[in-house]
C-alpha cells in the first residue's frame, strides 16, 4: 500500500505532479475505477503516478492505490505552504521523515524485478553456451583472432603496472592502442588488476567481460523501451528479443573479447539518456533526474568516443536525433525545451573527451575533439529551430534550413580541414571497400542473407513498428530518438555488417512494441496503447502463457538457430586448438624463445597460435604477407632462407577451398613434405602433428640433418623412412644422386631410422632428432 510520505517524496522530487495527482484524486472520489481518458492529466504525468505505484491497475482500467495517503500527502503540503512552511510558493514541504530503508525495500515490485532478472539471466546464458569450448584444459581459448591482441596488451600492462593507479603502465601500450581503442584496453586492465593482476585472471576477464556487456546492454534496451511506451511487457518483449539477434549474441558471446562489446553499452546509454531528455518540459526542467540524464549523456559520449578510434561515426546519430527533436519541435509548435540539458550534456562530453586526449595522450585530436563537433552543430539545429519557429513557424523551412547547412557544412570541413576531409573519406572507403573480410559485406548483400541470418526475423517483425516510430514521433518526441538511432544503425549495417551489434538494441525495442502489438491483436494479452500506461505486469495463467510463447517461438525461431550457428564460426575448433598445443609443447620443451618459435598460418587464427606457442599475437601482418607466398611456392624449401630464424611453425589446412595452383602446399597437405613423382621431398619442414580429422597438420621448420655417404659414381640414392607423428603415419622420402667421385649429401626433415637405397643394395643410418634441429652432418 501506498505511504503518504512516498506520495511526499514524489512530489518533493516532481512539484508539477500536485495538481494532475489532485485531479486524478477527484475522479478517484466520484468513480471506484477509471481509464486515462477520464482523468484531465498529460500521458507523462499518468505514467510517473503509474511508474511509482500511486495509480495501480484494474483489470482494464485504473484507480489510486491508496487514496487516503495521496489526500494526507496533498491536504499536508496545502497546510504546510499556507502556514508559511513550504521552501518556496507553489513547492510541496519536505518536512517529513525520510523513509528508511526497509521502506524503500519494500517499494520494489518483486513480480517486475523477478521478470526482469529472468529475461537478463536469458541474455546471459544464450552467450556462454560455449562455455566448453572456451575452457580447454585449464585454459582460457578466446574465440577469433583479435581478442589475443587484447590479451597480449593487457598482459603487457600488468607485468608493468605495481597498483591500480599506476596509469605510467600505460606507456606499454603501442600508438595503435593508443589512437584506437585506449579505454577499452584500460578497463580491461584495470580490472584485471582488481582481482588478481594475473596473465590468468586477464584470461577470465577477456572472456566474461561481452557477457557483462550484454546483461547491461540488455538492461538499457528495457530501460529505453519501458521510458518509451510505459509498458513493461514491452520491456521485457524487447529484452528476450534482443537476446536472440545473432548479430550481437556472436559478438558478446562468451570469449570473444573484441572491442565491440565494450562499445555497445556506451551506445544504448547515449540513447537511453538523451530519450529521456527528449521528454523534458519546463515543469521538470529543474527535476534531478533531468540533470542526472544530462550528466549521462555527458559521460556516455565521451566513453564512446575514447573507447574506439570509429567513436565518432557512432555519436554522429545524437546529431540525427537532435535535428529530428527539433523538426519535430517546430511541427508542434513547441519550444526545443531539452536543448540546455542536452547542450550541457554534449558539453560535458567534449570536455571529458579532450582532457582524455590533451591528459592523458588518448587518440589523435581529430577523434577526441568530435564531441566538440558535434555540440556546435546541436546548437546550431537549436538555435535554427528557434529562429524558424519565431519566424515562418513552417518545419519545412527548417527542413530547407537542414538541406542548406548540410552540403556547407561538409564543403567547410573539405576546404578548411582537407586532412580531416582525407581521413573521413578514408574511413568510408573503408566501409564500402570489398575486402576478403566477412564483416565488410553489406546487411543487405543477397549472397550472404546477412539480414535474416545476422537478425533472425526480429527485424522483419521490427520493420513496420519502425516506420510508424517517424509518425509516432510527431506525438512524442522521446520515439524521435529512437528512431532515429533504429534507421541510422540500419544505414551503416547496409553498408557493413559490423554495425549489426549497435543496431540490435533499437531494432529489438521496435521489435518488442510489434510483439506486444501483435499478442493484444490476437487477444493474447491486455490491450496495448501507446498513448496510456500499461497495466501492472502479472504471473500469466496458462492459456495467456502458451499463447505468449507460441508468439514467441514464431519471431524468435530464427534468431535462436542462428545464434549458435554464427558463435560457432568464430570458435577455435579442436584441430585449431590441437595444432597450437602441439607446437606449444616442442616450443616449451625445447626452450625457445620468440621469434624462433613464431607459427605462421593463415592471419585469421594467427594471433591465436603465436599467442599459446610464442606468447607475441599483437601483429599478423608477417604472416598476411608471407603465408599465402608459401602455399602458392613451387616448394616450400624456396622460402627456407627468408624463414630461417624468424618462422618456428607453420600450420596447414587440410584444405584450401582455392583454384590457384598451389605446389608448396600439396607437397605438405598431402604428402607431409614426402617426395613424389612431381616434387622432390622437403629438407625443412619437420611434421609435427595432425589432427584426427585432416583440418590441420603442423611442421617445425628445421635446418635439417645433412646425410652424407658414399656410392658408385652418379648413382641414385634414396633414402626412405617411417614416420609417426600424432595423428598420422606416413613414409617420408628423399632422392639425391651421388657426384662423380661417388659422394652424396641429402638433407632431411624428419629423424628416424632411414633405409638408404643405392643400385640394388641398402644400408640402414640413424638420424637424431638434433640432427635434424641442429642441421648438423649424419654419416653412412
């Protein structure tokens, strides 16, 4: 039940409530229930009462939840401001205890909090579903390629730092970090450091921190839809929605701790703060929550921006929705109202961003002051709102205002700042360019079916609710956010889909008001009113819960087959795992150091191996350069010499899936660098390894034993041996012909007891293993 002194609270915090709560109690008096439409109060207003549990639901209408306490509270406040008590005219009096704490406790609704922690707990496990592939054999195998850059730098960090404050163990991080992503390799550190400060602990940390990302994430998303539609089904539709977008469940699942993840909070907190600054109006312009919002968005731009070099591209959409704000400000006739807090806010943003930058070092000028940027365009679209709207008051003249201030804005930054004009242009050459990289494919490319396997059906059920969020916000302007975010995400997914992450959140909010839309359609549940508050959330009865989740099944169906489809592929598969740990072993027992015991392969996994065997994953370019030259050689021995010291390992597909001629690594893949009738055998490529499956085989490039002898004058001379490696058995031959004196040397890769074939006799010749690892001479 409902105290007076909450009512108090509430309208110590929000004075402009006493007269809509006096009227809501008037109509209260007369009727035993009521609906919004017989209560003369705005949707705003009704939705804080509801949101507080003032006003509770009843079945399909409404009523106070305690009318006595909302009478004492307002009679109290009349008394206290008539009798000169109040702090100031027309404010409600504070004088009153403050509830303690087991109060406030028991202001939870556990039913709202009990869904919610469910629907969270959902996002969590459909990202550590790989659990058993992340942790192999005590270690911790983060999935893909550049998370072991990140574990690198973040080990380099704690051999370095002594304590949590000892921001000169930076200095260890590279200009690229430095200029790319230095917040995110900050955190990630620090927190490592908070729990142990370990190269282990950094394990852990690298491996959980997407999931944590996508909880809060998660948390946002119901956060922003329930402030858009006051409806917490719509909430929690949107949540268990969003935990199925493939897109985002691969890149904050369990082990894949790329930067995206890190970036993705940031975003929906951007968003989440300036949609509730969108729905400020004077009355509440001096609320706490206002200022709180704008502090929000202050730190949230800035965070966005240090975390990630392409910060920028990512708080462009504040512009887009600030322009809308405005648009649609003037189309109603109503002044830009949020334009302080959200000036401050931007201001604040660009104020931390450049103490990041001039402080501390983070990111070149260029990144660090855009926040800058943005806040003068922002006030600009404000200050050309006002100026249309005390004029013409036509948002088509704002609109041509918009068209105009575009194209000088962009010829201002190309004439007046022509490197930061190259920079921009090469950022979206980057975007569109073709490369041989999944992730530069657009959303929409019809070879990849990049919108269904990356979205599920979420955003075709999203897509509609998404083109009425343009009308609806014409109605209200915090969906002007929102969707202006929703179709600037889509955008830049259309051009790459390594924007599908930051549009998952908006397109799952749109998604969640559609699913919601379609279940009050089909009678499933309450009805839905974008206009009304919706009615306090219960545990279903059995016919509502099967109905719901058929619903659910049918949109979400998609979305949870793709998921562990598209996690899986960026998994290291057991032959992956198993070729790093063969050339682990011999590096270890052998003592080798980096770069004797670098593993070139193919640059995607790269960093992966070199990370177990050498320890070094911060580059792959060496291997980007030279791998595919090894494979396409005529014989791997032609690259020997330039290997010669800087390659330990080199792993080898099973298969290639190309239809360029590639001699080098038949002789491997096939033969195991065995002689054959169209390639003489390998003298340097000792195998090591290969997996039950044929994906992989490993060889140590080797100087190889120099077997020596004596024959008849140009004799052929062949040597022939048995080897067994784990995972195969193969005969390895090599071919020589004796000189004219009759003497022979031939080179080997492998040790073993060879059977020297010369004319029609034979002899048997050991050779050791430090022969062949030494390159020393062996005698017949």
């Amino acid at each position: 039940m409902t105290e007076a002194s909450e009512v108090r609270d509430l309208l110590d915090d929000r004075p402009d409530l006493a007269d809509p709560l006096a009227d809501v109690l008037a109509v209260d008096a007369e009727r035993d229930r009521w609906t919004f439409d017989d209560v003369p109060i705005d949707s705003g207003a009704f939705g804080e009462l509801v949101a507080r549990d003032i006003v509770e639901s009843a079945g399909d209408e409404y009523r106070l939840a305690d009318p006595a306490a909302v009478r004492a509270a307002l009679e109290g406040d009349a008394a206290a401001t008539a009798n000169g008590a109040g702090a100031e005219a027309g404010r409600p009096s504070a004088d009153f205890s403050a509830p303690s704490i087991g109060e406030r406790l028991g202001e939870v609704d556990w039913t709202v909090t009990g869904f919610v922690a469910a629907a969270l707990t959902f996002v969590a496990l459909v990202r550590v579903h790989p659990i058993n592939s992340i942790y192999r054999d005590g270690n911790v195998v983060l999935s893909g390629n550049d998370p072991y850059a990140y574990r690198y730098y973040v080990e380099q960090v704690l051999a370095s730092s002594q304590s949590l404050f000892d921001l000169s163990a930076l200095s260890e991080l590279p200009g690229s970090v430095v200029h790319g992503e230095p917040l995110t390799l900050t955190a990630l550190w620090w927190t490592s450091e908070l729990l142990g400060g370990d190269p282990e602990i950094a394990g852990h940390v690298l491996a959980w921190y997407p999931v944590v990302s996508a909880v809060v994430t998660g948390a946002v998303v119901y956060l922003l839809a329930t402030t858009l539609t006051r409806d917490r089904r719509v909430g929690l539709a949107a949540v268990l929605l969003f935990a199925l977008v493939p897109g985002h469940a691969m890149r904050t699942s369990l082990g894949f701790a790329d930067h995206h993840a890190f970036d993705y909070p940031w975003l929906a907190a951007t968003a989440l703060a300036l949609t509730h600054l969108a729905g400020v109006d004077r009355e509440s312009l001096r609320a706490p929550t206002t200022w709180l919002a704008s502090l929000g968005l202050g730190v949230a731009v800035a965070g966005q921006v240090l975390s990630w070099e392409a910060g920028p591209l990512l708080i462009a959409a504040v512009g887009l929705a600030v322009a809308g704000l405005a648009l649609a400000a003037v189309a109603r006739d109503e002044p830009p109202v949020p334009a302080i807090p959200i000036v401050a806010g931007l201001g604040l943003g660009s104020v931390l961003a450049a103490v990041g930058h001039v402080v501390v070092g983070w990111h070149t000028a260029r990144v660090a002051f855009s926040p800058t940027l943005v806040l003068a365009g922002v006030a600009a679209v404000f200050a050309a709102a006002a100026l249309v709207r005390r004029t013409t008051g036509d948002a088509r003249h704002l609109a041509a205002v918009y068209a105009v201030l575009a194209p000088v804005g962009l010829a201002a930054l190309r004439f007046g700042r022509p490197d930061d004009w190259a920079k921009l242009v090469e950022g979206i050459q980057r975007l569109t360019s073709q490369r041989n990289i999944a992730e530069t494919t657009g959303l929409f490319d019809p070879d990849s079916l990049g919108v269904l396997l990356l979205l599920g059906l979420t955003f075709v059920v999203a897509a509609p609710a998404m083109a009425w969020g343009i009308h609806r916000s014409l109605a209200d302007r915090r969906w002007t956010v929102v969707t202006a975010y929703a179709w600037y995400f889509l955008g830049l997914s259309a051009l790459s889909i390594r924007f599908v992450g930051e549009f998952a959140p908006f397109v799952a909010v749109f998604a969640g008001v559609a699913f919601v839309w379609t279940a009050d359609w089909i009678d499933a549940i309450r009805p839905f009113d974008p206009d009304a508050p919706g009615p306090a959330l219960e545990i279903p009865d059995r016919k509502t819960l099967v109905t719901v989740g058929v619903l659910f099944l049918l949109v979400a169906s998609l979305g949870a087959i793709q998921v562990p489809v598209k996690t899986s592929q960026l998994l290291v598969t057991d032959a992956e795992y198993g070729a790093a740990m063969a050339a682990e072993e011999r590096s270890d027992r052998l003592d080798q150091e980096y770069p004797e015991n670098y593993v070139l392969s193919s640059w995607g996994s790269n960093r992966m191996y070199n990370y177990f065997v050498s320890g070094d994953s911060q580059r792959y370019a060496y291997a980007r350069q030279h791998y595919p030259r090894l494979l396409t050689a005529d014989h791997p021995d032609d690259l020997y010499d330039r290997f010669s010291g800087r390659v330990g390992y080199v792993v080898v597909p099973g298969s290639l899936g190309v239809d360029a001629e590639t001699p080098a690594y038949d002789l491997l893949a096939r033969d195991y660098g065995s002689r054959t009738a169209e390639q003489p055998g390998t003298a340097h490529y000792r195998a090591l390894w290969a997996s039950p499956d044929g994906d992989r085989r490993v060889f140590a490039v080797v100087p190889g034993a120099n077997v020596t002898g004596s024959a008849a004058p140009n004799a052929t001379v062949t040597l022939r041996t048995n080897v067994s490696v784990p995972g195969a058995e193969f005969t390895y031959e090599r071919q020589t012909t004796a000189d004219a004196a009759g003497d022979y040397a031939v080179r080997v890769a492998n040790p073993g007891t060879y059977t020297v074939a010369i004319e029609n006799g034979t002899e048997r010749i050991e050779v050791p293993a430090g022969a062949v690892r030494n390159g020393t001479a062996v005698g017949s």
